[in-house]
C-alpha cells in the first residue's frame, strides 16, 4: 500500500479555473466545514453519475443527504472530513487512473458494478478485508458475488430496481402483462419504451425468453466468431423478437435510446406509461406529484416481469495511508448499518436497502411495495468479465437499435445474433 502526502492531496489536479464551478460547490457543500485538503484525516470520495447529460448523484441521489451522512459520521469520529468529487461514467476510469498516477486517487468510490469491476481489474481499486460479523446483515446475493477468498473487490450500498412509471390520470390500472401493455396502447395511451438491452431486458421475461438472453450475453465467445445457440433459445429468442416488432408497429408506442427522454416526456404529458429505473422516482415525484404511478413492470400472464436491479457499491482506492484506510472501511460499514440504511431507504426515493434487517414499509406504501416486489423478483447479470458482458450489451445495442428503428424483420434480426459480435469490441455509448 502507498503512501500519500499531504502537501499533494491539497488540490485536485486541473483545479482553479479548470474545476467546474458545480463540481467546486459541491466540494465545498459535502466537505462539512473541513480545514483543508491536507489533514491526516482527511477522506477522497469519488462518485460515479449516470452521464454528464443526467448528473444523478448515486450517494443517496441529493448532495444534502450525503452531506448529513457526512455530518453524522464525523460526530462520531472527530476531526475527520470527507471530501466529493463526481464524475460521469464516461470518464470515470480515466479521471481515476489520471489521478491516481499521479498518487492523487480517492480513498473510497460509488459506482456501477462494471465500473468496480474494471476499477479491480486496471489496478485502481483494492480488495479489502471488512469485519464478517457486520456484514452479516447484508443480502448474500448482493455481496456474495464480490468475494475473492475471505476479502471483497467491492461492497454493496443500495439497489435500485427497474419499475414502471404512469400517469395515474390517464392509466388508472396499469398493464399486468405483455398483452395488456399492447392493448394500453390500442386504446390511444402513449407508451414510452427503451431502446438499449440492459434498459429493455425486462421484456424477455414476459415472452419467457430471459434464460435464453442470459446465455446469449455470458456464453464465452467461440473461435469461429458465430455463437452456438440451441433450438429452444432460438425459438424463446424468436418470440421475444416477435413482441418487440409488434410493439414497434403500434402508433402509440414510442422507443427511446435515452432514458431521461422517457422520463422528460412522461413528465410533460406525452407519454403515459414508461418504464424506468427506480432512480428516476424523485424527480418524477417532483414534477408530477400525485398523478404518478408506480407498479411492477408487465410480463407474462399472471407473472410481473423480472427485470434488472442496478447495484450501487462501494470500491476502495489504492493510494490511502494506514489511517485513511481504516477511516474508509468505517465509513463503508456506517452507511450499511440498520440505521442509515433505512434513512437512504426513506428520504431518497428509489433506493432499497442492501441490509436484509431493514423492514420495507410495503404494507403501508404502494411505491414501496412495486419497489420490492420488484426487487425480489430482479436479476442480477454475472459480471465475473466485464468487457465481454458490456461489449456483448453495446452489440445487442446496435441490433435491436437497427431492428426498431429500421424495422428489421425477426428473422433477419435472428440472423445479426447468430452470426455473434465482431471480433474487435464497438465503440460503445456511456
């Protein structure tokens, strides 16, 4: 473990006029009365956001509650400040490198699962040993795929489900299944769907062809290029592909390859029904109040689909000190106890806890209850190789995008995945 002066942590490199003012703000914000950027006690915090297009903070999603967890935490350990920076995920892994080349790395990351995958695999994150017995209270499910031996390449913070989001006004009871979900849009309401796969995935359940796509993206790459694809996944594949044309040829169902464009539609009343990550809720809730909706997605016949749970976690860095390190691993285990688990939980709509011990109030709240329904019944894709799952997710990107938009038939579709991606990885979008 290396290192880190003082005197070389007391800036960020390109700082001054180079630092955005937002990101400068916020620093300031959640530094929590801090006395300087050189304190031996003083802790580096990156933040991964979804794209510098929508500059969601993952901390709880709201400067001012991760500025309180702060707060908290440093009443109980005197002295100590946390200093954030967030970064888009386009440019996270090289603004990380940068910085750490340089011994300028964070002490501790909020990311996707990918992003800490990559982070372990380029050297820039740090497996850690954390207390068994305060971990116990976590999911298994949600920890037991970051185990290497008896240490952690990362460590879950919160889950966050795939749902669906109306307009109560204009949907009174929301589409159950697949079929339903056409038949809303027969009846004149406008349906908003998602163009890219991990966003769309949830729609293979309902023709029952999600074991088939959970093979297509995790099977190993074959020498001769072309996937070997059995007749039963062909044919769930077919299916699948089938419900998507037919969704596209509805006047009243829209694609969209950007999420936040759903959900500024469904905002202003162009859409009806959409569906969407659960981070989005806050700021639905905001700008429609009562009128929005919020239920399982649509599968099959008296089945919700199951779709795909974004998992926030945390990752170390490799430049903390013996005492930064420790502080880290304090401030980890802080944000999972029971407490502030179900405060991320409360007052930041979306979020679900990774702690198993806290109660979600699904009894008393029908969004708590799509919430974890929904999360109870969400999978959660291997990532035990990063590169090959997101090229295998741009490649099927680029198919169902050329399939909806060009109104490619299901069989010619069927053709482009058999043939299996190209050898070199596409350049993917963030």
């Amino acid at each position: 473990m290396t290192g880190r002066s003082p005197i070389g942590r007391r800036r960020w490199p390109g700082g001054g006029a180079a630092r955005s003012l937002p990101a400068a703000l916020a620093a300031m914000l959640l530094c929590g009365g801090c006395q300087g950027w050189g304190i031996p006690d003083s802790l580096f915090l990156y933040v991964e956001t979804d794209s510098t297009r929508t500059p969601q903070v993952e901390l709880g999603d709201s400067e001012q509650r991760a500025r309180r967890l702060i707060d908290e935490f440093r009443q109980v350990n005197p002295g100590v400040s946390i200093h954030v920076r967030h970064l888009p995920s386009d440019a996270f892994l090289s603004s990380t490198a940068f910085r750490s080349s340089r011994g300028l790395g964070p002490d501790l990351m909020v990311t996707r699962v990918v992003t800490a995958l990559r982070l372990h695999q380029q050297g820039l994150s740090e497996a850690v040993t954390l207390d068994p017995e305060r971990l116990e209270e976590l999911e298994p499910r949600f920890l037991n795929d970051f185990r290497l031996g008896r240490q952690l390449l990362a460590v879950p913070l919160l889950a966050q489900p795939e749902v669906a989001c109306y307009n109560r006004r204009r949907v009174p009871e929301p589409p159950r299944d697949l079929t339903d979900l056409i038949n809303l849009s027969a009846k004149g309401l406008k349906v908003g769907l998602p163009l890219r796969l991990g966003d769309l995935y949830w729609t293979s359940s309902g023709m029952e062809a999600n074991g088939a796509l959970e093979r297509l993206l995790e099977s190993p790459s074959p020498r001769g290029g072309t996937l070997v694809i059995s007749t039963s996944d062909r044919q769930d594949l077919l299916r699948w592909l089938n419900w998507l044309n037919n969704a596209n040829l509805q006047q009243n169902v829209e694609f969209s390859e950007e999420a936040v464009d759903l959900v500024h539609q469904l905002e202003q009343g162009k859409l009806d029904w959409i569906s969407c990550n659960s981070l989005w809720l806050e700021r639905l809730g905001k700008s429609m109040g009562p009128s929005l909706g919020v239920s399982q997605l649509p599968g099959s016949p008296g089945q919700p689909a199951r779709g795909l749970t974004r998992l926030k976690v945390w990752s170390f860095g490799t430049h903390s000190t013996p005492r930064q390190r420790e502080l880290a691993k304090e401030f980890v285990l802080f944000t999972l106890n029971r407490l502030n688990q179900k405060r991320l939980m409360l007052f930041a709509p979306g979020n679900l806890p990774v702690n198993r011990n806290v109660l979600i109030p699904s009894k008393s709240s029908a969004v708590f209850a799509a919430l974890a329904d929904s999360l109870d019944r969400a999978q959660l894709i291997s990532f035990s190789d990063p590169d090959r799952i997101e090229t295998r997710l741009a490649w099927m990107d680029d198919i169902l995008e050329r399939a909806i938009v060009n109104a490619a038939s299901p069989a010619d579709v069927m053709k482009d995945i058999q043939a299996g991606p190209p050898a070199a990885p596409p350049s993917s979008k963030p």
